[in-house]
C-alpha cells in the first residue's frame, strides 16, 4: 500500500500557489493542493528580521513521489529558498490513499 505524504510550504500570493500547484497536479506528482490565503508571517532572513504576508499550501502526494515533488516544487517556486516540509501522517483513511495512489501512479 502507498504511503501518504503532505508537505507544507508558503507563497507569496494565492494565484502564484494555485499556479504551480495546478502544474503539480497535471504532472501528476500530487492529486491536490490546499491554499490558504491571508497567513501573516515574521521571519528572520540574512540577518534581518521581515514581516509580510503569504499564502499557506498544503499538497497531498504518496511518499514514492516525495524527492520528484520536492524537486518540481522548488524549481517552480518564486522563492529564493523555499519552506517545504515534508509530512508523513501516522494514519489515513484507506479510500483517501486509494484516491492518492489513483490521482499520482503517472500513465
């Protein structure tokens, strides 16, 4: 059975991360992606410390897609050094990662 991972990272705007996540999607490295706009940030960057506003995503993938995803994401994504974690839940309902699976097996 797949294993299910989420990874968590910001963007700068909502449009720029439904953008890349559709890419992500129609590649076939997640079945989906969450955002949530308005999440206020402060942050210390090269010495300074910043405040700004982003927008938080969540995708849903399989954990064979993790280093793929990983790659994709950082290469389309407008920050310099991206935030992505990578999240393996404990547990998951089976038809969400029967739907996972379907959504990112690829040809």
């Amino acid at each position: 059975m797949e294993s299910p991972l989420l990874v968590y990272t910001t963007f700068p705007d909502v449009d720029t991360a439904l953008s890349i996540g559709e890419s992500l999607v129609r590649d076939r490295l997640i079945a989906c992606i969450n955002v949530l706009p308005g999440m206020r940030s402060v942050y210390a960057w090269q010495g300074k410390i910043e405040r700004g506003e982003e927008a938080v995503a969540i995708l849903k993938t399989v954990k064979r897609l993790q280093d793929d995803a990983g790659r994709a994401l950082k290469e389309r994504h407008p920050y310099e050094t991206p935030v992505i974690f990578f999240i393996e839940p404990a547990d998951v309902d089976v038809d969400t990662i029967a739907w996972l699976a379907g959504e990112t097996a690829g040809d």
